[in-house]
C-alpha cells in the first residue's frame, strides 16, 4: 500500500506543476508583471464634477470625495499584467456619461493623462504642448486652438485656420498659422504697446477669407505684456441657437504649470 502511494504521489507532483504553469491553450498562467503609473493633470470648467475610472473602478479624490471640481492633480499606481492595458475613463458624475477614454500599456509604463474640460470643449494632451517662448521683455505672444469650431456656425469649413493680429488702427503685428481642433497654431509674438487693445480675425488658412461665408469674424481682446498664451476660441450662441460670436477668453496657462 505505501509503494501505491508513493508511486501516485511521485506522478501527482509534475502534474500539478504542468497545470500551475499552463492552461488549456498553453499559456503560462503566472504573467509578467510591470509597475505602472499614470500622472493625470486636468481642468475641469464643466458646471458637473468629473469622475475618473481605471478599469471601471472610480479613484478617489480624498477620503471623502470621489469627484473633480476645478483642478485635477491625481497620481494613480498600478500593475501592468503580461501585455494587457489599462482603460481610463473621465465620466460626467451627474450624467455618467463617458466622456473621454483613453488605454494606457506597458510599452510607456509611466505615462499622463491632460485635459482641460467645459461644456461642449475638450482639450486633450495639454501638457504635450507649450507656450511660445517669448524672445525679449516687452513682448506678448500667442498660439490657438478651436476645439469646437462649427458647433453653432455650421460653416461646413473643416480645413485649418489662421488668426490676423492687428492694433486698433489697422497695423498687422503678427499671424498664427493652421489653427486646428486638435493642435495649437504655429507661435506669433510681438512688441507690447498701447492701447493694449488687438483685434483678432480668423480667416481660412494661406487667404484672407473667412471661415464663414459673407461674414467676417473678429475677436476682440486686451494684450498682456510678458505672457505667452495658449489661447481656446469658442464658438458662442445668439438668442435663437445661431452663431453669435468667436471668444478667446481661455487660457490655458492660468490653469496649467508647464
């Protein structure tokens, strides 16, 4: 009887072994593991808080919140099994609605996640990208984004834009180039003077031709000197729903450390 055993204790052990480093498809069930991080820095304008997902489970903002207002700073750690990703969604707490989603992987193990949020606006990657470096004292500088551009014009125009620079006299001082709804334009800065009054107009990029047919659209704005600006036009409605006007009134390096 111990020799029976013996004998099936002796066969047990590689069996056991074979089962704990395959499964069916011969795959080794112990994957490898790698440390993970994901740095996420964002700005939330939007009147409902935000929440953020990683693989469906909510991260908290302290012990007593789950939800973002206003600035963003979270760093989230984790393990990054075999090959397989992380899914990390940005959620309207209010609505549940997702709003944004992004997958992170192994092969950038320490990576981050941008945004700056409002109604209607969304600015992904923001700190991939940097204000222009001004060249002296004295001088005001600019680049542009239009995230949601057409959403109340209905301008059918999906081509890249430029915005003029000019004093309230008329005088060019500058010109950014190919505005898109996902990338900043190209840097235009120039000397500070006064009035500190400019006129920005927004034209088809390489003419002169407005993004809407037989209208002409211009934004107004104050100049600050010794500040580089990321500027985020929006499109703004009349009474009726219709287009009203462009505004340029945010910038993203009040709310962002680059």
């Amino acid at each position: 009887m111990k020799k029976i055993v013996k004998a099936a204790f002796i066969f047990l052990i590689p069996t056991v072994f074979f089962t704990a480093c395959t499964n069916d498809n011969l795959v080794p069930l112990y994957e490898e593991q790698k440390a993970g991080k994901i740095v996420i820095r964002g700005y939330n304008a939007m009147q409902d808080s935000l929440q953020i997902a990683v693989d469906g489970k909510i991260l908290a903002v302290d012990a007593k919140h789950d939800a973002f207002v206003k600035k963003i700073e979270k760093n989230h750690e984790f393990v990054f099994y075999g090959n397989s990703g992380k899914t990390v969604e940005v959620i309207n707490k209010k609505t549940k609605a997702v709003i944004h989603s992004y997958l992170f992987t192994s092969v950038k193990p320490v990576d981050t996640l941008s945004f700056y949020a409002k109604e209607e606006i969304w600015v992904s990657d923001v700190l991939s990208f940097k204000p222009g470096t001004l060249s002296a004292t004295g001088r005001t500088g600019y680049k542009f984004i239009f995230p949601a551009i057409n959403k109340y014009s209905k301008s059918g125009y999906t081509g890249a834009l430029d915005a003029i620079i000019r004093k309230v006299n008329g005088e060019q001082v500058g010109k950014c180039e190919n505005i898109t709804t996902t990338n900043f334009s190209t840097f235009a800065e120039y000397p500070f003077s006064l009035p500190p009054i400019i006129d920005i107009e927004l034209v088809k990029h390489g003419t002169n031709e407005s993004y809407i047919t037989g209208q002409r659209v211009i934004f107004r704005t104050v100049m600050q000197k010794n500040k580089s600006s990321l500027i985020v036009f929006e499109e703004k409605p009349n009474e009726t729903g219709g287009f009203s006007h462009v505004e340029g009134l945010i910038n993203l390096t009040d709310y962002f450390s680059f």
